[in-house]
C-alpha cells in the first residue's frame, strides 16, 4: 500500500503542554485530519499483522531537519487515528529516507506485510 501525504508536522511542535495535560496542536490536528480524509477517500486498510513501513520524505526547502522527528510518530499516530492502522506497535521493520526538496513538501508512505527474515 503506498500513501501520498503531506510533509508531516516536526514532532517537536507537534506536542503540546498546557493546563496540566498534553496535546496534539493545532497543526498536527490538521495533519491527521488530512490523513484521516486521504484514507477514507482511498479506502485503505493494512494487512493484518505485523507490518513494515517506509517513507520518502520530500523536505518543502533546504533547511536542515532531524529526520526521526518528521519521519515516523505524527504519521504512525495518524494512520492508527484514521484506521488505516490497528496500532502502530504492529511495525517490526521501518526506515526513512530524505528525498529531494518538493514544493509545499510531500511525504510516501510504503506499508506492506511484514516477512521475518529466516533463521540460520
């Protein structure tokens, strides 16, 4: 399954706190909402089981990002959120890789059935 999705939010901004309690900000509402819609509208589910997950991450400019605060948390919560996903602790196997910059950014998502490598 393969998931054409907006650049995520950093997970540094993603998180809030306030009046003794955290959220999810205004911005990475958004972010799930938008995933939440892309999911529906596509009918998309994941295997069941135990799953690997990859992502392009196409950057919207230069800057220098941290790629583990773009590349896994917003986007894992936010496919369990819209039920693409049962629990995001069903991904044995993930990675990451910086793409070229995109205007406005874009982020791929490759998710598929997890095969355990054999034993020797």
């Amino acid at each position: 399954m393969v998931l054409e999705l907006p650049f995520p939010p950093s997970l540094n901004t993603y998180w809030r706190r306030g009046k003794g309690r955290v959220y999810i900000n205004e911005r990475g509402l958004e972010y799930r909402k938008h995933v939440a819609t892309y999911v529906r509208q596509h009918k998309l589910k994941a295997p069941e089981g135990f799953l690997t997950y990859a992502v392009w991450l196409y950057p919207p400019d230069k800057r220098r990002r941290d790629g583990d605060n773009f590349a896994f948390k917003a986007i894992w919560d936010s496919l369990t959120h819209a039920q693409c996903i049962e629990d995001d602790s069903l991904f044995k196997e993930w990675s990451g890789t910086w793409m070229p910059v995109v205007k406005s950014g874009l982020c791929r998502v490759f998710i598929s059935e997890f095969v355990a490598p054999e034993k020797e």
